[in-house]
C-alpha cells in the first residue's frame, strides 16, 4: 500500500509542477505582448477631450465619473 500512495504522490506532485509552468508560460507571453489600444487603463483621459474644438473646457458628462 504505501509504494501506490508513493506514486500518487508523485504524479500529484507532476501535476501541480506541469501547472504552475504553464501559468509562468502564460505569464511570459503576456508581458512580451504589446498591450492594445482597447485595453487602457480605466481612468486614463486624453488630454485633447477635455477641450473643444474652440480650446474651451468642455463640460463634464454623467459618464465622466
């Protein structure tokens, strides 16, 4: 009994190593990506909305908060 639960062990222990390479794989390729430009970050304001076409402030929308 014990040599099975060795090798159980063993390939729970493979397992576990073969996922957490693939997430660092995953990972990797990620930060090689160059990020897109849908993927802003929440927050980020172009400086050329914030005035009209006449250099006034525009007005502040609903969905500007």
């Amino acid at each position: 009994m014990p040599a099975s639960q060795t090798f159980k062990k063993r390939q729970k222990e493979r397992a576990r190593q073969e996922k957490q390479a693939e997430k660092a794989k995953k990972k990797a390729e990620r930060k090689l990506e160059p990020k897109s430009a849908g993927t802003a970050e929440a927050g980020a304001v172009n400086p050329a909305d914030l005035f009209d076409e006449n250099g006034e402030p525009r007005e502040l929308d609903f969905h500007d908060f």
